[in-house]
C-alpha cells in the first residue's frame, strides 16, 4: 500500500512545534470548580512550554447567545434531561470569560464555539490549515464533552490528536476517566504534560540548529 505522505509516529515527531497548536478548550469562569485548580496550574506550566517552543496557543470560547439563541430544540432537550444550566457562558457575561490565570496572550487566537466540537461551525479548522498546522494538543474541559468531541472531530480532519490527560478536567471522575479510556484507545497519543514540556524544548533547539 502507498504512503502519500511522510507518517509520523512519535510523540516527539507528531508535536513538533512548527506544525503543532495547543488548544485550551473552555477553561472559562462559569465552568470552573474547584477541582480544577491542580489542573489549571498544570495548564498554567504546560502554556508556558508551549509559548516558549513557538507552539500556536489557540483559546476555543463556549458561546451561548443571549435568549438561547444559539440552542437547539435538541439542546434544550438534552440540557434539561441531564438537569444542566441553560445559561452558562452567556455571550457579553464574566461567566464566559477565560478563567485570568490562563487566560489569552494579546496576539493569540480566540474561536468563539456554539457545539461540543470545536470544529462545529467555527473558523478553527480555516485559522489550523492557513498556518499549516497537523497536530492538536487539547487540553480544557468537559474531557468527556468538548475535549472528547473536538478530538475525535480533529481526527476526522486528518490532524494528529495528543490529549494532555492531567491538563484535563471534568466535574465526575467516572466520566473523565472513561472519556481518557475512550481516547487513549483511539487518538494519536495521551499523555502527560510532563512529556510534553520535555518534548517542546528539545525540538525548538532542533528546528533553531537547522540551516
């Protein structure tokens, strides 16, 4: 069978900093518990490694417009059987702002998302492919929600998809840690951010060495 184009098979290859963006999903105040605070400090480290390597951070902003404009019939159904909020990141509230610790570096891109993938209706896939991006790192929450659904919506692009796993959180720890199952046995890689902060600067000093 023919390869059409170079397969990359490590980590440290498919994370390459000149090819890769680092998205954080959702990190925002209406979403936050506290615990996520060990997860948001790991995040804090993992966002620095990836800035200091050239990695594209990518900020992904749940979006509900006012009156629930932006929900579905199904939305609705689904949020009130669950027994969620309907008015959480509420376009224009503090709610739905990024949590300030992580919060966006002036210059750094921002997808405003209206579905669980954010690939849904969203430019992220146009910003990715225009500066020639095939990996994404996802990090953010809910793991078993928009983390989950934009890896697997990634993967059906054709990018590379690593999860830092500890740079991930969810309300229910049954659910997060089936959600990690579930995607340790179909993406790319999942791994802690350790190994991702060990991989970035090592292949910055590569790519800088290079003529």
């Amino acid at each position: 069978m023919s390869q059409p184009l170079p397969v990359r098979e490590s980590l440290e290859e498919i994370v390459e900093p000149a090819h890769t963006a680092l998205l954080v999903i959702d990190v925002q105040n209406d979403f936050l518990i506290p615990e996520y605070e060990p997860m948001i400090e790991r995040l804090e480290r993992l966002l620095a490694a990836a800035r200091a390597a050239g990695v594209l951070v990518v900020y992904v902003q749940n979006t509900v417009l006012p009156d629930g404009a932006s929900h579905s019939p199904s939305e609705y159904a689904r949020r009130r059987r669950l027994g969620m909020p309907m008015d959480v990141t509420v376009e224009g509230t503090p709610g739905q702002e990024f949590v300030p610790r992580i919060a966006p570096k002036p210059g750094e891109l921002v997808v405003r998302k209206h579905r669980l993938n954010s690939f849904v209706g969203t430019s992220l896939d146009m910003h990715l492919r225009t500066r020639g991006i095939e990996t994404i790192v996802c990090t953010g929450v809910a793991t078993h929600g928009c983390v989950l659904s934009t890896a697997y919506g990634a993967n059906s692009l054709n990018y590379y998809v690593v999860v830092a796993e500890d740079c991930t959180g969810t309300w229910a720890q049954d659910v997060h840690e089936a959600a990690l199952l579930a995607l340790r046995r179909t993406m790319n890689y999942v791994v802690d951010s350790t190994e991702l902060v060990r991989a970035w600067p090592a292949q910055s000093l590569v790519a800088a060495a290079q003529p």
